[in-house]
C-alpha cells in the first residue's frame, strides 16, 4: 500500500511569454489552457498525415513502401495514439475553439480522427450522448457490471460483441430513448467511414488496410481495454456510484501524455472539468475518495492496471494501491477488497440506479 503524499501530474502554468503562434491562436481557440492541442493538432497534420496519403503514391513501392508504412503504423498507433484520442475525448466535453470559428471543431472527428480509425461522431455520441449519461449502468451497452472483469476470456467476449454489435446496440439505445440527431449523427459517422475505406481500397488495398483499417481495429480495441479498466472494480451495492464504479491513476507518464486521463472518477463526477484541474480537485476531495473507498492507483495507469489484472496479481495491484487516510490495515485486506470488486454481477439484481453522490 501507498500513503497518499504528493501529485506529480500536469497542472496549469500560465505562460510569461507568448510567440506569435501562441498570440495567433488564442484568439480562436475557447481556453488557453488547450493550446497544446493546437499544437499537437499541427503536428499530426504536418507529419502523419501527409506520410500516410504518400503510401497511395505508385512511385513508392517496395522496401521504401514498408518503411514507410512502417513508420506510419509507429506514429500513429505508437507515438500519436494516445494523445490524439485523448485530445478528441477533452474536445468532446469541452469544444477546442469558439463559436465564431465553429467549422474548424469538425477538423478533428471529420477528419484527423479517420487515419486514426476514429469513426466521425461515433465515439461522441456513444461517450457523451450512452456513456456518461447511463454511467456504466445495464443501459449503457459498453457496461463491465455482467463480466467477469479479471478475466482475459470474459473481456475478450467483452471487446468482440463491441466490435461486431457497437454501433448495433447503440443505435437501438438511441432509438429507445428516441434521441434522433445522435442516431442520425452515429450512423452516418459510421457508414461515412466504411464507404471511404471500401472506396480507397478499390484504389489500393494495402494503403488503405496500413492507413486507416489496422488504426480502426486497433483503436476499437484500445477504447475498451481503458473502458474495461476504467470500470473494472465495482460495488455491486452501489454501481452507481461513480467513487465505487470507477478507478483513478496518480503519478504517471500517462497523465502527463494524455491529459489526466488517469482521474477517470472526477471525470464521471464532473465531466467538464478541465483536464487541468483534476489532480487539485482530487486533492481537495481526497476524504470523499476514502469516504466511498475509492481505489486510486499511484504509479500504475490503465494498461499496467489491465495487465495485472488479468494475471490476477492483485499483489503488485495492493502495492500500488493509495490507502488514503490509511482506512486500510494491511495489504491482505487492500486484496481482498480488489477482488471483491471485480466479481461479475448477476443480472438478477434489477436494483441499479445512479448515486446522487456529489464531489
């Protein structure tokens, strides 16, 4: 176990100093504090892109070709990946630029997000108009509450129906809960990028399978192993309760590479929250968190979370885990606590609703 001490994650510095470019676009962007993403926006745009519309060309074949897809595949799946998705994620709460530049908003899920696999406005209808709103309850169709959420096999059962059903399953919420524009929005999104591979693999199948299917599979897969972590220690008396339903990880690279991503329970409490905001907002809140028996990881993000999990080393996962206002007395009871969190939860119990608990 940890004791709760400080927070290494990225905060908000104000700048002494502004360069042209900086001047240029904090007059279109919303909030200062994103600035980043501008430039990361810029770098994408400038390197990957262009490198992944150079692999259609016919001049480049051969060992060329492969090295180029090579280091295609490399950044976007590797060095971009990340940042990028996590980039669309804080873009979906909170929009980059302001209302009189609206068309530039698009730039992303229209078109950066395509070579990332990113279907356009799938993943916002199905985060902020399903996710968000059924917080990881039976209506929400990427619930973890029926798995087994120690289990490689249960979570493969957990990837594939998302994979082959998706935008099946989300579409019939949609209709249920007759919220039109999401339907009308994620099934064109979806369709629109079919018919964009289906169309470019007429004109080359290699380019297209490098481009834009390998990043689609892999990004799908890549979204629900954070959801499955994210959501893998549950209170079955409370699922519910985004501190019972939901982890944080402090103290990582992760954070600093993607945006805080690691406070994935202040984020379900206050979804809006800057991304700059939540290691002092978990600080402030730190008693709610040992009040609910929240688990906070320090030093572990989703992946290495993921992967001990599956290993079933709640071991490595209790020495990690933060005792905040040492509630707990020994690593044995950190251990038993993890693994009665991630006991699959009977369909039976039709007793679900969302906490009313407040940050």
């Amino acid at each position: 176990m940890k004791s709760l001490t400080s927070i290494k994650d990225p905060v908000y510095i104000k700048k002494e100093h502004y360069n042209i470019f900086d001047k240029f676009f904090l007059k279109i962007i919303r909030d200062e504090r994103d600035l980043p993403f501008v430039y990361l926006t810029a770098q994408i745009t400038l390197t990957m892109i262009p490198l992944g519309i150079l692999l259609y060309f016919p001049v480049f074949s051969g060992g060329i070709w492969v090295a180029m897809a090579l280091l295609y595949l490399f950044l976007n799946n590797l060095y971009f990946k990340g940042p990028f998705g996590l980039m669309l994620h804080c873009n979906c709460h909170n929009k980059l630029y302001k209302k009189e530049y609206e068309p530039l908003n698009y730039y992303l899920p229209w078109f950066v997000g395509l070579f990332f696999g990113q279907t356009p406005q799938t993943y916002f209808s199905h985060h902020i108009g399903m996710h968000h709103v059924e917080n990881n309850l039976p209506p929400d169709k990427s619930s973890t509450m029926f798995y087994k959420r120690d289990s490689f096999r249960s979570f493969l059962h957990y990837f594939l129906s998302f994979l082959l059903i998706g935008i099946f399953e989300l579409s019939d919420y949609f209709i249920k809960k007759k919220r039109d524009k999401l339907l009308k929005n994620s099934i064109i999104g979806e369709v629109s990028f079919f018919l964009l591979c289906l169309a470019l693999s007429l004109i080359n199948f290699k380019a297209t399978l490098v481009v834009f299917i390998l990043p689609f599979l892999i990004s799908r897969f890549i979204m629900m192993l954070g959801n499955w972590t994210q959501h893998a220690f549950i209170d079955a008396k409370e699922p519910g309760n985004s501190y019972k339903n939901s982890i944080t990880c402090i103290n990582v690279k992760y954070n600093k590479k993607c945006w805080n991503d690691g406070y994935h329970i202040s984020h379900h409490l206050k979804p809006t929250l800057h991304w700059t905001e939540h290691p002092l907002e978990f600080m402030r809140t730190k008693d709610k968190y040992a009040e609910n028996k929240a688990i906070v990881f320090d030093g572990l993000d989703f992946l290495k979370v993921f992967f001990f999990l599956m290993r079933k080393r709640y071991d490595i996962l209790a020495a990690n885990f933060v005792n905040i206002n040492e509630v707990y007395k020994s690593k044995e009871e950190v251990i038993e606590f993890l693994k009665s969190r991630t006991k699959r939860i009977s369909r039976e119990k039709e007793v679900f609703s969302v906490a009313t608990v407040k940050a």
